[in-house]
C-alpha cells in the first residue's frame, strides 16, 4: 500500500480519508473557536475547508459567525446545520466570493503530497480578502519526536490512542489512531509530512501568503495573511 493511501475501519460510513463520520459526528470543538476570534473581527464571513461534520462550523456559528462549509464527504456535510455546505475537494476550488477568513485545519497541509498541499494553500489564497486571514492547522517539526505507540487521551464519553506507527520515508510518519465511544470502536490510518518552519514558510509564500504568527503556545495553529 502507498505510504500516501489513508485508510479507516469501523462502523458507519467512513469517507475517502478514512474518517469515520459517526465518530467525528459526536465531536465537539476544543479551544478552536477562541484562536479564531483572537484574529476574525465578530460577525465576520468564514470558508471552513475540509469541514467534516461540522465540529469547527457549529461553534463558529454559535459565536456569530457566518460560515460556508466545504468537504468532499456529503456524509460528513449532511450534519451541518445553519451554515452553507458545499460539496467539493479542496483542490481547484473556485466559489466566486472572498471571505474575511479561511480555514485549513485537520493537520492538511501535512499532507505528504506537494502538489496536493500547494493547491490547498493555492485555494485558501484565492478565497481571502487582502485584508483577511488564513488560519490553519499543522504539525510543527518538532511536535513528531512525541508521536509514540500508546499516547492517547480521553473524555468524558470517548477516547482516541495511536496503536501503530511507521517511517514510510523520508520527513514521513504513518500512523493508526484508534476511537473509542461507548462501545463503538473505530481506526483511522494516515500519512504526515513533517515541514520545517523554512519549507511552511517558503511554500506560503508561493501562494502568495506570508506568516503573520502562531496563535497557540504549541505553534500549532499558523496565522498567514495575503502577501503584500
């Protein structure tokens, strides 16, 4: 199998990431809505790419914004309730409008695809104002010596642990998370390419974005803004 293919197992539908949608489904936002509003002015218009159930979107919602949800899952979008949803892969997408922010989280721009990572940027670009914002999600280089069989965490009604992980490549790490609530149980295998912050910031800067900052003390959430 490529070291690029994602794979899931378990119960329900689970989309061609190899997300298990009833999982993620009973999923609630963390600190995320806080990083957005440290930087979207109140009321402002969000592009949520790769928006899953909704997780991220239900919580931007209730804090007043205004989101249009993408995904290529319609299993995933069919739980999104008050935004606008869209069915579509990030790559090439063109909606006629810019937005005060977009989003890339889910750790996708650790994809290890260049081509692919470049046209998601490329898309985040193409879809922000001058004087907007793009946030997203990564992996920081040095985030990857934690990852280790076993690490895991739990709440209240679930838990997810890493049950197995590889070294397909060079900058690679492969991996198997298991899910757990109630008695329902879950796997979802994939690949990350590890990024210096030299690359991040080069291929920002070929989407015409430049780094603004990190929101969060773990450097875990990118502030890019559009290159002057």
């Amino acid at each position: 199998m490529s070291a690029q293919v994602n794979s899931g197992t378990g119960p329900g539908v689970i989309t061609p990431d190899g997300s298990p949608v009833e999982f993620y489904r009973r999923m609630r936002a963390g600190g995320e809505p806080g990083v957005v509003a440290a930087v979207v002015p109140a009321g402002g218009v969000i592009l949520d790419l790769g928006a899953g159930t909704g997780r991220l979107a239900h919580a931007l919602l209730e804090a007043g914004y205004k989101v249009v949800a993408v995904d290529e899952s319609a299993e995933m979008l069919a739980h999104i309730e008050g935004a606008e949803t869209i069915t579509a892969r990030i790559e090439g997408l063109r909606l006629d409008r810019l937005f005060d922010a977009v989003l890339l989280p889910s750790y996708l721009i650790n994809v290890p695809d260049d081509v692919v990572r470049r046209e998601f940027l490329a898309t985040c670009r193409r879809h922000v104002r001058e004087d907007g914002a793009v946030l997203v999600r990564w992996e920081p280089p040095e985030q990857y010596a934690r990852w280790r069989v076993g690490k895991g965490r739990a709440w209240e009604d679930g838990a997810v642990m890493m049950t197995a992980l590889e070294r397909p490549g060079p900058e690679l790490f492969r991996a198997t998370l298991r899910y757990e609530t109630g008695d329902l149980v879950w796997t979802q295998t994939f690949t990350q390419r590890r990024l210096t912050d030299e690359e991040l910031e080069f291929q920002l800067a070929e989407a015409g974005l430049m780094l603004s900052g990190f929101l969060t003390a773990d450097r875990g959430w990118i502030h890019a803004v559009p290159h002057p």
